[in-house]
C-alpha cells in the first residue's frame, strides 16, 4: 500500500475559501494541493470525491483536505505511480475544484 500523505505536505491557498457558495455549502474540508512544490508529476482531478469519514485514515479529500487520498482512487493512483517510479517525493497532487461538489444526496455531481 502507497504511503499515505503527510498533512505538513498540503499546499493552503486560503484557510476558509468563501468563492464558491455552492460548493462552501457542501464541503467538510478545502481539498488542497499535496506534495513536494519541485516534484517532477503533477497529477490534477476534477475534483475530490465524498469519500469516506469512516476510514480508518484514506477517507478522502473532502475529510483529508488534501487530494488523492481516498481509499480507492488515493492509494490506486499513488501505487501505480510509485511502481512507474514516481514515489511520494516527486508527486505533486491537486484537484482543478477544491471542494466536493454534492448533488444533495451525498454523491458527486458536474462541478459548474
């Protein structure tokens, strides 16, 4: 299993982002950038997914507040990427939308 991220790694652009009332409206966390500033991979989501308050730590971005870091789509990326040769030091991760966006039901919908 892929290591899971340490919170000093994430990136903070703001501590409590208002831009997006929608978005403010459904989210636990602000799912910011993660990894080295100088790393060699950026990989960018859409954005983070419901995940999981219940894991044990891969709950994902929306409870982590740091992205790739769901129990499915987290540890799945950051494997293969670390078989490919890109470890945790050389991969920068980030979301295009910081914040889950809910359909109501606890699902992801479109961002807009």
């Amino acid at each position: 299993m892929p290591q899971f991220p340490s919170p000093a790694s994430q990136h903070v652009v703001s501590a409590d982002c208002q831009r997006c009332p929608e978005l403010v409206s459904a989210r636990n966390c602000i799912s910011w950038g993660n990894g080295p500033l100088d790393a060699s991979l950026v990989v960018v989501g859409e954005a983070p997914g419901a995940g999981h308050s219940d894991a044990e730590q891969w709950q994902g971005g929306n409870w982590t507040g740091m992205a790739y870091t769901s129990r499915h789509s987290g540890r799945t990326i950051r494997a293969l990427l670390a078989d490919a040769g890109f470890g945790a030091d050389s991969c920068y991760f980030t979301n295009a939308v910081k914040c889950f966006p809910s359909d109501g039901e606890g699902s992801n919908r479109e961002p807009t």
